[in-house]
C-alpha cells in the first residue's frame, strides 16, 4: 500500500478518480507500449499499475522522467485478457477486451509478457473469490437475537413456523459459472458472440425465475444489466443503416433475433424497417438515369418491388411470433410508397412526358405493385393515392393541348374533301380509322382516294380516340370524373363548331357537306367513344349520352356571326 501511494503521487489526474480504501493494494506494475488495433501501428508508451481490485493505465509525460498522466481505469470486473499470438516483427503482446472497447499492449520481452498474463489471471481469480466469499456470508442467515423468556405457549409454533421461511430466503450464488458470469459476458460481448451472451442470460434468468429477490440477488442483476445495455447497444450499432446494408434483409437477422430474444421486440422492429427504408432509398439514388423514360421505370420498379418483398418476407422470418410489429410494417410499406412515388413522379410527370408514355409507366408501376399479393399485401390502393394528383394534372395538360389543336384547325376551316392522293394513304386511314373502332368508314370514302369528310373532323376523331385509349391505361376509380369532364369539353368543342358552320354556311353545297360531316360525328363518333368509355371503366356515362342524343348541342342567334368557342 505504501509502495502504491508513492508511485500514484507521480500520476496526475488520478488522485479525485481512484478512491482510497484500506483494502486496495499494488500488485504489479511496469512500462508497456500501446499498439492501434486495427492497422498495428505504434500509439504511445504507457505505464500500467495493477491493483487488487483494478487496472489503473497512465501515459508518460514527455520531457519528464517517471511522471505520467492519468489515462484510462478498469475495474477487474469487466476485464477480460486475451493472449496475441506473435506474428513477426509484432510479437510480445496481449489484448485487454473492455466493453465497448479493447486494447493491445507490447511487453518488453516475451518473460514479461508470461509475468503479465499469469499475474491478470490471478488477481482477476482472487478477485472473483473475494466477492464470492462476500456473497456467501451476505448469504448465511443470522443468528436472531435471544429473546426474553416470555410464557405464550404459542410463541414456540410460531418461531418453528418461521425457520423454513429463514432457510427459502437463501439464494446459491456460489456457483462457479455465476461468479464468471459478468466476466463471461464481458468476453461474449467483445467477440461478437450474441447468441453466447443471450444463452447465458437466459440461463441466470432460468435460475433466478423461482428464487427470491435478496439482496446479493440485486447486486448480481445490477452487474447483469449493465451488460445487457451494453449488449442492447452492439446489436442497434449492427442494425445501424451504415453497418448492414449490403448484405440485404438477411444481414440484419443475427442481430433481430438476439434483441427479440432480449425482450427487444419493439425495438428490433424499429431498427429492421429504418434499415430497410435506408436500403431502398441507397438503391433507387444509385439508379442511373439514362435511356427512355420507360427503360428507367422498368428498372426503378424492379429495384423498389423487389426490396419490399424480400423485406416483407424476411419480416415475416423473423417476427413471426410478434404479430404487434405487423401494423408498423404496413405504415413503413406506406412510407416506403411515397419515396418511391416521388422517384417515379420526378421521371415521369416533372419532365413532362407525353400522356402514351406516362400511361406505360403507370400500368408497369401497377403490374409490379401486383407481385406483392403473393404475401397478402396489396398497396395498390396506396399507390393510386399518391399518384391522383399528378395523373389528373396531365390529363388536364394533355386535354388543353387537343383543344388548343382543334381550336386552331377549326379557324382554318375551308369545309374541303380529302384527298389523300394515293391508294397506300387512303388505306392506311382505313386501318387508322379502324383501330380507332370506325368499322363503317369505307361509307365515307368515295372515288379514287377522295375521302368525303372534312381534314378537321378526321384529325379529331383520331386525336381524340388516342387520348381516350391513354386515358383507359391510366383509370382507376378517383380520376372518374376528371375523364368524363375532359372528353365532354374536347367534344364540346368539336360538335359547337360544326354545328355553328352547319347555322351560318350559306353555300347549299358546302352546307350539305357540313351535314354530311356532323351525321359522322354525331352517328359514328360519339357511339364509339362512349362504347369505349363503358368497355374501360365498366359503366355508361350519361353526359356521354346526352351529347349523342341531342340534335342541337347550343343554340347559336341564326343572325349572329360570332363563333362562341
């Protein structure tokens, strides 16, 4: 002890941190030199002092010959030893495991090195015994006072009534595997060997379950959970995003199962899915934008629906008996969508692709979000959620462009036959016309390649049985409405136009001609659109209706001259 208190005069920093106790002694001490872990390069010189009950480790202080400075204290408790094996020119070392670290040490020479380890391992056993023998007497019942001579007769049952309570409250900590617990943890710990450490606290809980809560009962779980804290935080350090992410799902279920098995079920489910989501968003930034818009979908879907499966069924794995964490799945799946949508939003609508190109994209977005119902999970009513506002925005876009278009043929208007020059043009506008669901239109074609219709009419009908098949590929539901307004107000300004020529046209020939192309909207035309309207969506429109039916669609002032579209 004297020997002690002269050699810690020469560290400074250590008087406040090292309490002084009539039972603390030197046991060894000498000069050591600190390696990096890692990359095994030289750090420092360091003193070491070890005491009965810890490790004390100073550095020198340069310039002053036997001074040093306070550096690091470890109590014998925590502190688990381990040899290095020497690997030439490193050699003479062994390693201090201290949760949540560890430390490599160079002796001198290899006698030094032996001197080292022997003594560890020593007073860490004569530490361990200390305590333990402190265990046991805590343990022992003491003897009760003698109590006065009293004359109740029935004093005597009750006193034999207590002394089996007296034996039950005695808890064995004595055993060898108990006392090495801590240590053992300790080990387990800063060898990454989770399952080793949950196995041993499920063993001391499986002891512990029947016993009584006594006092070295405490002070053990005390120890226990402190480690347990430390366990808790290398496996949320292991599901940390930065850790894991490149071995999928499956790289995160060591560490799940042993926080599940911990009592961790919420938490495991926390940490699992924020891993998951930093996965897919690292996924989806990488993907290269370059190609067709198409081409980037196919891949973006690809990526995206593919990691929500495996996550999905890697969550199944490994909560299987957790069926609380399920909901949290979901509302992550929901978050997981939105990341998504907005990928696909930027590539697809920001840029403002056309409405053929937006409507393949969707139905490839929707055809993958399919694949999920082969888990029981179907986003699909999420994924039109999110996508509403920005399919309404381009039909609307896509809308204006037709009337702007039909506007302007309108104002340039003659009321002139086709003609398309040569047989190979006229059919392939019979095949335009009957893709479009014309199948009467060879009863406007007349001689040669005259087409008895106006170029105006014609180039509406095609341009608008083109919007409505696009349209179809984008339905669902929600944009009922916003179809139907759109298709009535491009047809509004198609029939208005006709039907305002049909009023002011004084030539007979020209006005036959008008009638001959309003009979084609109103009789082939508008049937067809609203037969496809009902094919796609399942249901009659009647504003669809109402305009077929209706002979006169405005009333114009017969004398006006004014065109009201």
């Amino acid at each position: 002890q004297r020997t002690l208190t002269t050699l810690l005069e020469k560290v400074e920093g250590c008087r406040d941190l090292l309490p002084e106790s009539p039972g603390k002694y030197l046991v060894y001490n000498g000069d050591l030199v600190e390696y990096d872990a890692d990359h095994m390069a030289q750090i420092q010189r360091v003193h070491a002092f070890l005491m009965n009950d810890c490790l004390l480790v100073a550095t020198a202080l340069p310039n002053r010959r036997g001074a040093y400075r306070y550096d690091a204290l470890y109590p014998l408790d925590g502190l688990a030893v381990v040899n290095v094996k020497d690997n030439p020119p490193m050699k003479d070392m062994f390693k201090l495991l201290m949760f949540p670290e560890s430390r490599i040490f160079q002796a001198e020479n290899a006698k030094i090195k032996k001197e080292w380890l022997e003594v560890l391992e020593e007073t860490k056993r004569n530490r361990a015994l200390s305590e333990k023998r402190r265990l046991e007497q805590e343990a022992l019942p003491r003897p009760a006072p003698t109590p006065p001579e009293s004359t109740n007769p029935f004093e005597e049952d009750e006193e034999e009534e207590e002394e089996p309570s007296a034996e039950e409250e005695v808890v064995d900590l004595s055993l060898e595997w108990i006392q090495e617990l801590p240590e053992d943890l300790d080990v387990c710990i800063a060898q990454r060997d989770f399952e080793g450490a949950v196995d041993l606290l499920d063993k001391l809980n499986e002891y512990l379950g029947d016993k009584p809560v006594s006092q070295p009962v405490k002070e053990l779980r005390v120890k226990v959970d402190e480690r347990v804290r430390q366990l808790t935080d290398v496996l949320v350090f292991e599901l940390s995003p930065d850790r894991s992410l490149r071995g999928g799902p499956r790289a995160t279920r060591r560490a799940v199962s042993q926080l599940i098995r911990l009592g961790q079920s919420t938490k495991a489910c926390e940490l699992f899915l924020k891993n998951r989501a930093a996965a897919v968003q690292t996924a989806i930034r990488q993907l290269r934008i370059e190609g067709a818009t198409l081409l980037y979908i196919h891949k973006l879907c690809h990526v995206f629906f593919t990691s929500l499966l495996e996550t999905a069924r890697e969550f199944e794995t490994d909560f299987a008996g957790n069926n609380g964490c399920y909901s949290a799945f979901v509302v992550w799946a929901r978050s997981s969508m939105r990341m998504f949508v907005d990928a696909f939003s930027k590539q697809v609508f920001d840029s403002k692709e056309s409405l053929s190109t937006a409507a393949e994209c969707v139905k490839v977005a929707k055809e993958h979000c399919k694949q999920l119902s082969e888990i029981g999970l179907d986003l699909t009513f999420i994924i039109h959620a999110l996508l509403v506002k920005d399919i309404k925005g381009a039909l609307q876009s896509y809308k204006d462009i037709i009337i702007e278009a039909t506007k302007h043929r309108n104002s340039e208007e003659m009321w002139r036959r086709m003609n398309l020059m040569t047989p190979e043009a006229l059919g392939k506008l019979r095949e335009e016309m009957r893709s479009c669901g014309v199948g009467n239109f060879d009863q406007y074609t007349g001689d040669d390649c005259w087409v008895n219709l106006s170029y105006t009419v014609v180039a509406f009908t095609k341009q608008t049985m083109a919007f409505l098949e696009e349209a179809l590929k984008l339905y669902f539901p929600e944009l009922h409405m916003v179809l139907l307004e759109s298709l009535v107000e491009i047809i509004l300004v198609a029939v208005q136009h006709v039907d305002y020529s049909l009023r002011c046209e004084q030539d007979p020939e020209k006005k036959a001609f008008i009638r001959q192309n309003a009979s084609f909207l109103y009789e082939t035309v508008l049937p067809v659109v609203e037969k496809r309207f009902e094919e796609g969506v399942g249901k009659p429109a009647k504003q669809l209706q109402d305009l077929r039916n209706a002979s006169r669609l405005m009333r114009v002032n017969p004398e006006s001259t004014t065109s009201v579209v």
